[in-house]
C-alpha cells in the first residue's frame, strides 16, 4: 500500500449505491466490505466495492471483524487489474456515520474507512475517514466522498460534493 495523501475519497454512483445497499442488506448487523480502487491527487478512486463477511458472533450488531480471507482475495484480484485496496467500509445499525473507538483502535494506517449508518433498517448518512498522520494516538480525520447518491435523508448537503 503506497503511503499518498488524497484529500478525498471519489465514488461514481452505482458503486457508492452498491455499498450502501450491502450495508442496508446486512440489518440489524453491522455489514462490512473491502474497496478496490487507485491512490492519485486530489483524490483517492473507488473502481470496485467487494462485499465482506462480518466473523464477529455474539455482538454483530455493534461489532465487525472483516474476514481476512475477503481482503486477500480482495488484493490479488486488485493486484491482477493494476489497482490496490484502498479501504473498507462497514455499517452501523442504528448509529450514527461515526467510527467508534472500537473501530479506531483496530484501523490500519494510510486506509479509507467508509461509515454507512442504517438506521431501523433505512439508510441514513455516510462519512469517510483516514487515521490523522503524525498522531501518537490513534484519532481519526474526516475526508470528503465525492460522487455518489444524494437523495432525501441519505447525505446531508456539504458531505457528498456534485460531482464533476
């Protein structure tokens, strides 16, 4: 994974909708999955959404562990397309777009994390985020999605900018 700022995450609609209805899909679990795409400046791109499965048992409603197999199998085929893994992304079953301490502890360096929040089984926003560089502990920073769907209750305006 290349260590390369991009100040936002890009989406093209049909592959932020996928996400979005894995997400929904997966209520009232937590859902998770992997995004395939290419690092570059100004943004980072998403070209593929790769459905996850959550391992976790007894709190799958507030608790997600990504099967590591989804991610290998994830990096090999972004591997054979020149792209790499680029994120991941996983709901929170009626809570907000937020990471949780829980899922900022166990993030990785230099990935996306996309927060999809659904809420009595209705999507409701969702929020990127990048572990700040330079921090001892570990804290999360927001980053724009561009692109995607914006309909009524799904976005609040300013988070998903129009797309060019």
């Amino acid at each position: 994974m290349r260590v390369a700022p991009a100040p936002q995450l890009r989406f093209t609609e049909a592959l932020f909708e996928r996400m979005a209805e894995l997400a929904a899909a997966a209520y009232p679990f937590e859902g998770c999955g992997v995004l395939v795409g290419g690092l570059g400046e100004p943004e980072a791109t998403v070209v593929k959404v790769v459905e996850g499965h959550n391992l976790v048992q007894d709190r799958r409603r507030d608790r997600y562990e990504l099967d590591p197999r989804d991610i290998i199998n994830a990096e090999r085929d972004a591997r054979e397309a020149d792209l790499e893994v680029i994120g991941f992304f996983h709901s929170h079953p009626d809570h907000p777009a937020r990471p949780s301490q829980f899922d900022t502890d166990r993030a990785w360096p230099c990935y996306y994390y996309v927060v999809i929040s659904v809420n009595a089984g209705q999507l409701g926003e969702a929020t990127a985020w990048r572990l700040a560089e330079g921090v001892e502990s570990s804290r999360f920073e927001e980053v724009p999605i561009q692109g995607g769907h914006r309909g009524r209750g799904y976005n609040p305006p300013g988070l998903v900018a129009e797309a060019s």
